[in-house]
C-alpha cells in the first residue's frame, strides 16, 4: 500500500502573520480530508507558530531544510532535533534552488537524508534533470545518479518514511509541467531503481511526487498516473483556492487508483 501526499513548498514567501493567515484557513478548508497526506512547508521562522496553529487539524509540517549534525558551531544552520522538538514532521531535502544556489551536491543531501531517518524526520528527497540534460537525452542517467548518490548506505525500514519527489528542474517556476507522459516514464524509472536497491515490495510502498507548475488546471492528469503518488506544489500552494483544488484532485485520484486501497 501506497500513500498520496500533496505537500506545498511555499519556499521563501509569506510573513508569519501571512503564513499564520494561510494556514488558518487551509486547516478550516482541509478539516475531514482524510484519504491523503497534506504538508505545508513554510520558511523556518513560521514552523513553530503553525505547529501550534496546526494542532487538531489533519495538515502536517514539513520544513524546507535542516543541516546533517544535531548541534554545534554551524552559523545560520537548524538542526533536525530542533524541527522535532516543536513538531516537525517533515523535511525537503535536495530541492533543485538548494542545489544551484547553495552549492548542495548528491553527498551532502546523502547526509542529510541518513541524519532525518536517524533521528526520526521524514525526507522528501528532490531530484530532477535540468533543460539541457533532458534535451541532451541524459534524463534518466541524471535521476539514476543522483538517487543512487544519494541514497548511498540509506537503509529504509519503512517505505513510509521517506518520500522521492521528482521535480524537472525545467518545469519549477516556470508554467511549463512536464506533461503527464514524461511524468510517469520518469516515475517509472525511478521505482524500478528503487526496487533494484530495496526490493520491489519496498518501492511499491514509495510514495513518488511530483514537482514543477503543478496547478488545479494540471494536478488530476499528472495525478492519475500510475506511478504519481501526490505532488510538491511550489506557486500553487500560497494559494488557499489553488492549493485545496489541487487537494480535491489527490480525493478523486485516490479513489481511482487501487494502489491506495488494501
Ligand atoms: P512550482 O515549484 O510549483 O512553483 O513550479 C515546485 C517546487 O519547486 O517544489
């Protein structure tokens, strides 16, 4: 059995009064929505106020980094025990803007992943291929090297504690999804490799997203594939309309497709 999980990155947007005003009326909007997963990610200096403000509703918290050690002298960094200790479910790990603008490579997100399992944070692993290497053909070859990098010596009890997001980094940001085709072969992809190093009744149990312009207009064709477990909604999801749209299309998947239902 597999999970659906809708998670909104709103990456580095929203004041806390903002953020506080967004999450209130997405946990009125959410109530009773309970066949998927829904995170929101907020930058740090809001996690805490909405983990309070989450309570009682069925919306997790993920946060958009963590560094791989658990204290020390690290300037500017947060440590996973710190997301923990005020209820931090989640973590976007390797996320392609971390990548390009603050020099995270396969080994560093490899230590972060092994650090969040240790301690009890649930990654949601982002890869993807950019432009050129997609037109160059070396797809496939980009998405192989960096979940083997970056799942190196990564053990996986359970399958549902980590997520996979793939996210074409031509796609963030940009209008321009993948479309539901180029999706599903990269999934597919994906979840064979990862049954070559897990098992294949691990990799079934995955939950893989996709990531990039997802929007209520898109969510439900990309959602429906057979390897498309749920989404990680950049732009839509600072939006309680777009963001919850995109949710109703996850309710209507998840009920069409038997991977979900045991
Ligand atoms: P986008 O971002 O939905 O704005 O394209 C997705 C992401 O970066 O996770």
């Amino acid at each position: 059995m597999r999970r659906l999980i809708i998670a909104g990155n709103w990456k580095m947007n929203k004041s806390v009064t903002e953020s506080m005003e967004l999450a209130r009326k997405l946990k009125m909007k959410l109530l009773g929505e309970a066949d998927l997963i829904i995170i929101v990610c907020p930058p740090f200096v809001s996690l805490q106020p909405l983990a309070e403000l989450l309570k009682g509703g069925n919306i997790h918290l993920g946060a958009q980094n963590m560094y791989w050690e658990e204290q020390g002298a690290f300037t500017g960094e947060i440590s996973p025990k710190m997301l923990l200790s005020i209820g931090v479910e989640y973590v976007i790990l390797g996320h392609s803007e971390r990548r390009k603008y603050f020099g995270e490579t396969d080994e560093t997100v490899n230590k972060k992943i092994k650090k969040a399992l240790e301690l009890g944070l649930k990654p949601i692993v982002c890869i993807g291929e950019t432009l050129e290497q997609r037109e160059e053909g070396k797809t496939l070859e980009v998405l192989e090297r960096q979940l083997t990098e970056g799942l190196k010596e990564v053990e996986i009890d359970d399958p549902f504690n980590i997520v996979i997001a793939y996210e074409p980094i031509w796609a963030i940001g940009t209008g321009r999804n993948a479309t539901p085709e180029q999706a599903q072969e990269a999934h597919h992809f994906i979840r064979e490799l990862l049954g070559k190093i897990y098992g294949a009744e691990k990799a079934e149990g995955l939950t893989l997203q996709y990531g990039g312009s997802v929007k209520p207009d898109n969510a439900r064709d990309l959602l429906i594939q057979e390897d498309v477990d749920g989404a990680l909604v950049g732009g839509a999801s600072l939006d309680t309309f777009n963001f919850s749209s995109i949710i109703e299309s996850g309710k209507e998947v998840f009920q069409k497709k038997p991977c979900y239902h045991y």
